[in-house]
C-alpha cells in the first residue's frame, strides 16, 4: 500500500513529497502534502483553523536577511508542505523498488574555474582575513551538469544510491516540489528544539581514513593535532554565541565525540540548553552553521556577498520538521544542506565551500572542493565510487570498519581537549543570578560580533540586570541611563573611523569616559579606548585567531581566549599611560588590559570557552569599572 502510494506520486509531476531516512532507523518517512511560499520564518504555518500541522520547510540562506543581515537575493522560496500523510516505507523494500540505472551526466564542471577560484580565495585570505573582518570564511563555488534523463527519476535513483551506499548520515532526504527538486546526505544536525531542550552539533575537523582504514596510531595522531583542535573550539564558540540568544542558561557543552563513517572521521561537541522560544524564533535566531558561512556570523555574510559570484539557493540553509508534541507546540528538527543535489530542468548543481583561515593554500582549497564534489557525485554513483577514494572527498562508502571510539586511549585523548576549556560552559549553571553585582544596570553595545550574547550571559550570573543594543541602534540617553556600559567586540580596523560603527563605538566609549561613567571595553572597543588613551595601534604579525593564552592582567596570570588581528601597544615594562593603568606582554608591549577611573578594558574574550579564567576575570574588571 504505502509503496503504491510513492509510485503514484513518482508518475505526477504535480505532486509534492518529501523522503526521509533518518539515522539509524531502518524505515524511511515519506510526508505528502500542499505546499505554500512564505516570506518570513515566522509565517510558516504550523497551526491550520486552530489546528496544529506538521510543515516540513526548506529555508534558503537567504532568510538571513532577517536577522538583518545582507545577502544575494535570487528568491529562492521559503517552501513549505504541510503534511497530510506521513507514512513509514521498510527501507529494504522501498530500495528495492526504486530505479538504479545509472545517470550520466554531461557538459559538466565548476561554474567557476579552478584559477579563478584559487584568486578568489587569495583575495579573501589578504583582504579580509588579513584585515580583521573574521576568523574564517567559507566561500563556495558549484558544480554543474546536465542530465537526459527526467528530474525525478534522477532523484530517486540517486536517492536509493544514498540509501545503499552512505553511513552515518543525520539525514538522508529527497524533496519533490513544483520547481525545486533536491537530494542530499546531510551530517549535520544543525539545531534540535525537543520537549523544552535545545540542542546544536558543531562539527570540524575531518579526518580522511588512509588506505586499509583507519586505525588507532592514524586516529591519535589526527587528534593530537592542534590546528584541528583549534577549529573546532572556533565553531563551538560560534554556535555558543547562538545558544546564548535562545537559552535561558546559555547552553552547556558536552563530549568531544567521533562521528565515526567509512572513509572519514569527524570530532564534534554537543550543546544543550533550555528554551521556551517558539521554534521558528529559535530556527531564526540560529541562522546559520559557521561551519558553512563563517565567523563572526553578520561579517560572514557580508564577505560572502563581497566574494561569491551568484546565490546560494538553498546551499547551507536547512531543511526543518516541525512537529506537533504533547504539550500543544512544535518539535524541530533541522539539518543543514549540504553535500546536496539541485535538480531543475535538466540541469543539476551540487554547491561545495572550502573554509578559509589565515594559513590557507588557495590551490589547497581549489583540491578541497573538488574533493568535496567528488564525494557527493560517488556517493549518488554519478561517477565511480572506487575513483573517489583517490579525492579528498567527505563522502561515505560502504566496507567493514572497526569503531575506535571506545577505545580507552582515544577517549582519554578526547577528554584531555576539555582541561583547556571553561569550566562555565562545562558545567550546568543553575538560576540563582543573585551574583556580586545585583541590583545594578548593564548595557552591552554589539559591535557586529555575537560574542555579546555569550557576555551578556556571563554578565546575568554575576548578578547584572542586562540589556543588548546594536551600535547602530542605542541612544546616548541609552548610554546615560545604565549603570555599566559594555562596548563590544566586532570585526574591522580600529583606526578606520571613516565606517560607521567604528566611528559610533568611538562615540560610545568617549561619551562613558569622558563623564566619568563606568565602562568595560572589549577586544575591539579596547583597542579604541587604548587609542583614546594615546597608546599606539597596530597590525599583529600574525592574527591571533581562536588562540588561547596565559596573560598577566593587574597581579593575577589568566588563561584568556583571543581573537583579534590588532593589538594595543606600549614600549615593554610601562604599566602607567596617563591615568591608566597597563597590563602588558613583558616582551612585545601588547597590551591585554588598562583599568582607571570608571574604566577597564580586556583585548581578549573572556566570554569564550577558551577562556579558562574568564569568568574571574570579567568579574574582577567588572568590579573595577564600577569601583
């Protein structure tokens, strides 16, 4: 019956459907229904005459939008099905009855040549890396091809190969509506909202098994590396920024685990947190995995605009299930698209990004999104999977393969990554707020880095009553009234006081100081303080991105997160400037922090969770700012 049932809507070109495999389960979901285009998140229909609906959505980047962020608009829809069945097909007979014929494709290749794409990157390693607009980019081009074979029989054939030949995939899915037909394996959980619990799974770090597979020395040696340590602590700082915006106790990391597949291994954490948010607030507020946008996330966006040719479509949006619970909302459940085929007329796209960092080897990246094309074409069985071995590719395959990740020595290992992070972020949190600085105002000004969320949080625990204002947005009577004033951090040259935010974040932190009024300036706005101050400016020789390190800070040593490209400087040994006083590098000059009357101010991010002293040392500035 429920075979007949996808045969019959396979034969209609009208008809709209979705298949998901999810995993583990050894039945496939298959959802029908009307679809509906709306504009924002929050007109997707989840209740219908008073009546709560399942709605699977597709959500393309371009929602991004909404959080008044900036981005290419090609229209792609924010497609919704509300779901009139949703019916589970035994995955062994629903693969048996899908076609497997191979599909060619021809006049195919990258939409953007590889020398053309390998300048694009040197570009935005030196023009914005190099200049202090963000930790790292990821900057996609697509493969394109064409195909003589009907849309929705390619999907589905491409689909069974997914199903037969793919592991350890969050979602398997095929979407079939009017127009816009995808299929994909995504690994990736990106946010999870279930019985009050939100949940986010950053993910980095890929290790690409050797010939013969991998084996315990090749694991420890992956994992002992601190360049893959260092980015995944990037992404979770950056999906903490997210959580600390929808969850009342901001989230609380666990593991690190190894998603273990045939041909690779990634290592990722997980984060927890409580929310009573509905779900598309909760779906809107975590737009989009830095792991395919960027960090910080608004200045992602931007340098995506400045650097991409054309669109994303539906590339590192999501594909969200919301689902009506016992308590009368809605559960979600939202992958992001990636390693994701487009179909449209004849014509297939599959969109691949390369993360771009500082060290970055352009004809490197150039090899990794063909590897990533590769994976995903061996995967559907478009070329042949034996050839893909040979790439760098993500994709999965099948064969025998012994798990590691219960070996004792590779979760020692593991758990060792834990001694460098926040004991804050570690450990559950509990609601007293009724900290040292109860009773008193606060006001964070977001300098277009969502580190303030995370701040903010921090700030809440130690007792302060706080609000966050965009610097585009806070008043100076704003300004006036709070009992604290927090400048932000934010990307950009501190000097450049042509661009608009640096020019009012000068504004906030010289109205604070000038009357007197207590301020505590971080990482950007600290080197604008310093610069007030007459303490020089400049580039550091290398940025320091994602790097922890052990600073002096006024008598005590503190194990501080950093993410800056500049640094404050003073001849080595100066501990006063004017009526400053200067925690400063022995050695260099950088200066890591200045407190004075009503002011302190800390170059690195005591909010991260790398930040192992952080909440120690927020609370010592704090006190000094109000003293």
């Amino acid at each position: 019956m429920t075979l007949s049932r996808l045969a019959e809507l396979s034969a209609d070109p009208s008809a709209s459907f979705v298949l998901i495999a999810r995993d583990g389960a050894d039945t496939v979901e298959l959802l029908t229904g009307d679809v509906t285009d709306v504009d924002l998140l929050a007109d997707i229909p989840l209740t219908l005459d008073g009546i709560p609906r399942e709605v699977f959505a597709l959500v393309p980047y371009r929602q991004v939008r909404e959080r008044g962020f900036v981005s290419q608009d090609d229209g792609a829809p924010l497609r919704c099905l509300i779901v009139d069945e949703h019916l589970n097909l035994p995955t062994s007979e629903l693969v048996a009855s899908l076609p497997h014929s191979r599909v060619p494709l021809h006049d195919d290749g990258f939409d953007i040549d590889d020398e053309e794409y390998a300048a694009i990157v040197e570009k935005v390693i030196a023009d914005e890396i190099g200049r202090g607009e963000g930790a790292n980019f990821v900057i996609r081009r697509d493969f394109t091809a064409k195909i003589d074979v009907d849309d929705r029989t390619a999907a589905l054939t491409w689909f069974r190969a997914l199903l037969t030949h793919e592991r350890g995939a969050y979602w398997t899915f095929a979407v079939f509506t009017p127009g816009h037909i995808a299929v994909g394996a995504s690994p990736e959980a990106h946010v999870v909202a279930r019985d009050g619990i939100v949940t986010m799974n950053p993910i980095s770090g890929t290790f690409r098994h050797p010939a013969g597979g991998a084996t315990k020395e090749t694991l420890v040696d992956f994992l002992s590396s601190t360049k893959e340590t260092e980015e995944l602590f990037m992404v979770v700082d950056e999906e903490l920024k997210m959580m600390s915006a929808v969850c009342s106790d901001g989230g609380r990391i666990t593991g690190p685990h190894l998603k273990e597949m045939s041909r690779l291994t990634h290592t990722e954490y997980m984060l927890r947190g409580r929310s009573r948010l509905d779900p598309r607030d909760i779906l809107r507020e975590t737009m989009f995995a830095p792991t395919v946008t960027g960090s910080p996330m608004q200045n992602a966006c931007a340098v995506i605009r400045r650097h991409e040719r054309e669109p994303r479509g539906y590339y590192s949006g999501v594909a969200a299930l919301f689902t009506p619970n016992a308590e009368g909302g809605h559960d979600l459940d939202a992958p992001i698209l990636i390693r994701t085929v487009y179909l449209q007329n004849g014509e297939v796209r599959v969109p691949v990004g390369a993360t771009l960092v500082r060290h970055s080897d352009p004809h490197g990246e150039v090899s990794e999104t063909h590897g990533k094309a590769a994976g995903v074409l061996g995967a559907i069985g478009a070329i042949d999977r034996d050839s893909v071995a040979e790439a760098r590719s993500d994709a999965d395959a099948p064969g025998e393969s012994v798990s590691l990740a219960d070996d004792p020595s590779i979760s020692a290992l593991l758990s060792s990554r834990n001694a460098r992070l926040a004991d804050f972020w570690l450990n559950p949190q509990g609601d007293d707020l009724d900290g040292p600085f109860a009773g008193r105002t606060a006001l964070v000004v977001d300098a277009e880095d969502r580190f303030t969320t995370m701040l903010a949080h921090q700030l809440r625990h130690l007792g302060l009553e706080v609000r966050i204002a965009a610097w585009s947005d806070v008043l100076d009577a704003d300004l006036d009234a709070a009992d604290l004033v927090v400048a932000g951090p934010g990307p950009g040259d501190p000097r450049d006081d042509s661009t608009p935010r640096i020019a009012r974040m000068r504004e906030v932190v010289a109205r604070r100081v000038d009357i007197g009024s207590p301020l505590l300036a971080v990482c950007l706005s600290h080197q604008i303080l310093a610069d007030r101050l007459g303490i020089t400016l400049t580039p550091l020789d290398a940025p320091h991105q994602g790097l922890q390190k052990s600073v002096p800070v006024f008598g005590e040593d503190a194990s501080i997160g950093f993410y800056n490209t500049f640094t404050a400087r003073v001849d080595p040994g100066t501990t006063v400037i004017g009526r400053a006083e200067v925690s400063a590098d022995p050695t260099s000059g950088d200066v890591y922090a200045l407190r004075g009357p009503h002011f302190a101010s800390v170059q690195g991010h005591l909010e991260s969770i790398l930040s192992r002293d952080g909440i120690r040392t927020l609370e010592r500035l704090v006190a000094d700012a109000l003293a």
